[in-house]
C-alpha cells in the first residue's frame, strides 16, 4: 500500500472502505447473546489480531521496528481510532440509534472547520454548501425518529458527539502528514487504536456470555468491517483531501440502510430515502464541482 494513488482510486477505496463499515448492523442482526461492551471488545480484540497478521504482509516484517513511536501525532492518531471504536458503542447503549447517526452526521462539518480555522487551509464556496446540504439530509433521515425525552439521551449525543471530533481530527491530521517532508505511516496507528479499546472494554466486558456462534461473526467484523477498511480508508485518506473523506465517510449510513433492506426486511421510510438522495446529490455535486475546479 506504499504506491501513490490517483484521487480516482482513492475516491474508490474509500467508498468501498464505507461499504465495509456498513454491514456492521446486518451482522450484528446474526448474533444472539452478545451485547454492549462485550461486543466493542471482541470486535476490537480481533481488530488487533487482523491487524497483526495483515499490517506486517503489506509493510513488511521491519514495521514493529520502524514506527514512530515517540511521534505525538502518530499516538494522537491512535487514540482518534480507539474513541471511534469505543464511544459509538457507548452511545449506542445509551441513546437510540437515530440520535447516534444524527450527531455522527456532523461529522463533515466538524472536519470542515477545524481545516479551515485549525490548519488554515482554505475551503471553496461549493464545499461548504455540499456540507450542509449533507448534514440536512442526514437530519432529515431520522428527524421523524429523534429522541429526546430524557437526560440519558443527551448524555448519549454527547457520547457520540466524540465520533465526530475524533474523526474530523483523524483525517486532518492524516492529510496534514502528507505535506512534510518525511510524512508518517499512520497505518500502523489503527492497530494502536484498536490496542487502546480493547483494554479499555476488557473489564466492562464481563462476565461475557457471547455464545460460540458470536464470536465468529465478531471476527469477521474485526477483520472484515474494521481491519481492512480502516486500512483502506488511511490510504485513500493520503490522498483525498480531510473534507473529502468526511463527506464520503457518510456512504456508510446509506449503506448500512440498504444492507438492512435487503438482509433484514427493515424496509426505509419516505423520509430516509428523500434524505440519503440529498447526501447521495450533495456528494455528486461536490465531486464534480472539484473535477471543474481542477480543469480549469
């Protein structure tokens, strides 16, 4: 994965990286006794497992050796992953599933602003617009949904709330790497992160009462929803600009609907398909916009 890519492929990759997030609820579907903590454990665990095996074949049997570890921005990276791999299983135990995604779905915004006023890059008109555009139809999707009666639900969207920043300050930093002289790997600050929240859920894992069956499909999503496409998603990230992956980053809702349609008989309503149209269309625009941009 040390090849440069073109902003074409890394557009793919990180589409196909969101697609392997999504299939994180249809599986969950499979599992019959596992919950809570004791899945963000088992997830995590085997994410480190994966990651082990797979970072070593791709960057070779010297990474241990070579990373930097007394770099504050690759450890920095590593505990941005291990809040997004905690806090959204948190939240999701407290607060129902709309409020989660809503306040995940400032995600873009979030990344938007902290490049602009944090690393002063600037950002075109048709960015921001394509951000809140966005942001909109992902409120629209659930807004028939949200709750909000009850402290335990704000203590919720402040929970999830963490997703969001930690991801804004993940793909910054990522994209902020590729303009120094000796940019970092932080591929490796994935494995970091999934180290972190596995010992951080260990002890609110038990007593574990996942059933033999459980922890298979929590080794394929370890492997499959977050190994491998967080991977994926640091590449394309080396590529694509911050917001460019925020917004993207938003496919995986969509994706997640749609596997849940299909694999679960969970059929959206009028309101979900309107609004992941307008992220659908707030994408296109704002990629096509940017090939303009670049022509000209």
């Amino acid at each position: 994965m040390a090849n440069k890519l073109s902003h074409k492929q890394a557009m793919s990759l990180m589409v196909l990286a969101t697609l392997l997030w999504s299939i994180a609820g249809v599986v969950s579907r499979q599992m019959t006794q596992a919950q809570g903590f004791e899945v963000t454990f088992w997830r995590s665990l085997f994410t480190v497992l994966s990651l082990s095996v797979l970072l070593p074949v791709v960057k070779g049997r010297a990474l241990w050796s070579q990373l930097p570890w007394r770099d504050k921005t690759f450890w920095l990276s590593g505990l941005c992953w291990a809040t997004m791999f905690t806090a959204f299983m948190l939240a999701m135990t407290m607060t129902t599933v709309a409020n989660v995604l809503i306040t995940m779905a400032l995600g873009p915004m979030f990344t938007a602003l902290m490049s602009r006023f944090v690393l002063h890059k600037p950002l075109a008109a048709h960015t921001w617009l394509s951000i809140a555009a966005a942001c909109m139809g992902m409120a629209f999707m659930f807004s028939s949904q949200v709750q909000m009666d009850g402290g335990s639900h704000l203590w919720g969207m402040a929970v999830a709330l963490c997703v969001p920043v930690a991801g804004a300050v993940q793909w910054n930093v990522t994209h902020h790497q590729q303009s120094v002289d000796t940019p970092a790997d932080f591929m490796p600050a994935v494995w970091v992160g999934a180290v972190i929240s596995s010992l951080i859920t260990a002890p609110l894992a038990l007593p574990g009462v996942a059933s033999g069956s459980d922890v298979l499909w929590l080794a394929c999503l370890g492997l499959f929803q977050l190994a491998v496409p967080c991977l994926l998603a640091v590449w394309a990230a080396q590529v694509l600009k911050s917001h460019e992956v925020a917004l993207l980053a938003l496919l995986e809702v969509l994706f997640g609907i749609a596997w849940a349609w299909w694999g679960a008989g969970e059929e959206p309503g009028l309101n979900v398909l309107v609004g992941g149209g307008l992220v659908l269309c707030a994408l296109a625009w704002n990629e096509s916009r940017n090939r303009k941009t670049q022509h000209e």
